[in-house]
C-alpha cells in the first residue's frame, strides 16, 4: 500500500488526505481499516492483480444514506496501473456488489 499509492502524491492529490510520509502512517491506515471489518455497512477492498495477485490499489463504498438509498465509491490506484482499466473494472464490480448486496437502488454517486 505505502510503496504502491499512498506515499505517491500523483496518486494521492485527489485523495482527501496527503501522501504518507512513513510505513508508519500505512500501518495505522490498516489497522483502522481491519477494525471496521465488522461493521456491516464497511465496504472496502483491495484491488489485485489476477495473475500475481499483486495488491495494486484500493475501492471503498461509504457515506451510506438511507433515506436516498445512495452512497459513494472511492478509490485509489498506484499510478504504474493507471489507463490500463483496473479501475473501471474494480468499479464495475464494486457497484455491482452494492446494488445486489447492499441493496442499493439508486444512483451510486462517484467521487
């Protein structure tokens, strides 16, 4: 994660925070990530390769809205992988999870 995306401020200036500095800020990343694991409206993945299995990025649903039945994706890719379609694949199967699993019926906004 930190030598893939988050110390790359390419991919890191359209992100809310700033690029990590140390492997340090990474670690504390995962371990706020794995705490919510077991929350059910968690929705966060990393994006790997299939044939290496090479951890490559990460694809979020949040800011989940009952009352509209919409909520956001997110989503980060190291820039060695970018126009190369991983993202719109991971975004494609993400969206697709939360309309047949979250139940999410209307628009999915992006940002």
């Amino acid at each position: 994660m930190f030598d893939h995306w988050l110390s790359d401020d390419r991919v890191t200036d359209n992100r809310v925070n700033a690029a990590h500095k140390s492997v340090a800020e990474t670690y504390d990343r995962i371990d706020k990530i794995l705490s919510k694991y077991n929350d059910l409206d968690f929705c966060y993945w990393g994006i790997e390769l299939k044939n290496s299995d090479e951890l490559i990025g990460e694809i979020d649903l949040y800011d989940f809205d009952s009352s509209t039945d919409n909520c956001q994706v997110s989503y980060s890719l190291g820039y060695n992988w970018w126009n190369r379609g991983y993202g719109t694949e991971a975004l494609k199967a993400v969206v697709e999870f939360g309309f047949k699993y979250m139940e999410y019926t209307q628009n999915i906004g992006s940002t």
